[in-house]
C-alpha cells in the first residue's frame, strides 16, 4: 500500500531529524513545510503530531515547532538501555539461532572486514545495522526485537558518527567476531557478556565526545 502524503513528510522529516540534517532548536513552520514538501497543511500537520509524539519535535499552540532531536543525554540513556537489554537479546539467540542465521552474519562479518579495510564509514555503518537486526531478530522475542529496532533507529547519527574513526571501526568488527564465536557456540553467557562490553565499549567512546552534555545515571 502506497504511503499517505502525511506519512512521506513524517519520514523525510524523521531521518532528517535522526541524522542530524534539522538541528535541535531549527523552527519548522507549518508554510514552509508545505511550500518545501508541496503538499497541504494537513498532511503536515498530521506529521507534525506524530514527531511530537515520537518526542522528536516540540508544538507549541500558535507557534512554530521546534527540533527537539535525540540529544547526547538520550543517547547515552538509550546505550545504557541497550546494554540491558541487548545482552539478554544475544542470550537468547545464542539458543534460538539458526544455521541460516549464523551463515548472514558471517556474510556481514566478512563484508564489515572488506570495508574497514577501505575505511568506508558509510558501508560500515549499514553493515553494522544489519549486524545488530540480525543478531536480535533471531532471539526469539518479538517484543524484545520490537523495542531494539526503535532504539537502533533513534541513534543514527551517534552510530554513524562512532564507525567513521579507523581505530573504533577496526574495534568493532573484532567485538563482533568475538559474538559471531559465541552465538556459533551456542554459549548465551559469552554472547551475553561480549555484546555487553561491545555496546558498553561504543557508549564511552561517544559519551567522551560530549563530556559536559551527558550526565551518568546511578
């Protein structure tokens, strides 16, 4: 089924949030949302109301929204959730994992280590999503596969930003090995404890790029 007028501004308008092309604080106005999009207010409108309940634009009445965006806070929330629950994900697939599973992320392993080799940020960055979608997709739970997706998805920018330094993109393709074993092996601790330490690794890394914006929770 084709998408409505509104649901094509609320994703052109969600990515260009999520990856950094709107800015937190940028002004969207109703008309020039409509003049930029060719469409009419209510599409816009209808759009506008889903991204404030996404949290990712604030309405105020009769004034312009305002980008609010995922800022350097939420992200190191959003790691520190993940670290939670991504672990358990890889427990589970651990025991759940198919051979078919394990022959997909051993094409994305290889194809991650051909493009850390040419320092292809960009690739890397689409490999290691589909890493981490695989890696929770074969854990059994749609739940926990739901609220995973939606959590990667707020963190495009951070994600991409983490794989365009050498050093953290060479890291990474080793820590995702190291899962790759475990998940092979059937051991849900090691996949646990290793996909734990992996997000926990890109969590300081980025939260060190941001020192007097992000505060740790006790």
């Amino acid at each position: 089924m084709k998408d409505s007028l509104a649901d094509q501004v609320y994703r052109t308008l969600e990515q260009e949030i999520l990856n950094g092309v709107r800015q937190p604080g940028d002004a969207l106005t109703e008309l020039g949302l409509c003049s930029q999009y060719q469409v009419s207010r209510t599409p816009v409108r209808e759009a506008m109301r889903r991204l404030e309940t996404a949290g990712l634009v604030t309405v105020q009445p009769n004034r312009s929204a305002v980008v609010a965006g995922v800022s350097a806070q939420d992200m190191l929330d959003i790691y520190n959730i993940r670290m939670r629950i991504e672990g358990l994900a890889a427990r589970w697939s651990a025991l759940y994992i198919s051979e078919e599973g394990l022959q997909a992320l051993g094409k994305i392993l290889d194809l991650q280590e051909f493009y850390t080799a040419k320092k292809r940020p960009e690739e890397l960055h689409r490999l290691d999503t589909d890493f981490h979608r695989a890696l929770y997709s074969d854990c059994g739970s749609p739940i926990l596969t739901d609220m995973l997706t939606g959590l990667h998805h707020r963190l495009q920018r951070f994600r991409r930003s983490s794989l365009s330094d050498p050093e953290r993109a060479a890291r990474s393709l080793a820590e995702h090995r190291a899962i790759f074993e475990a998940l092979t092996a059937h051991d849900g601790d090691a996949a646990e404890t290793l996909t734990v330490q992996h997000i926990c690794s890109a969590r300081d890394r980025l939260a060190a790029l941001y020192p007097d914006t992000v505060k740790e929770k006790v």
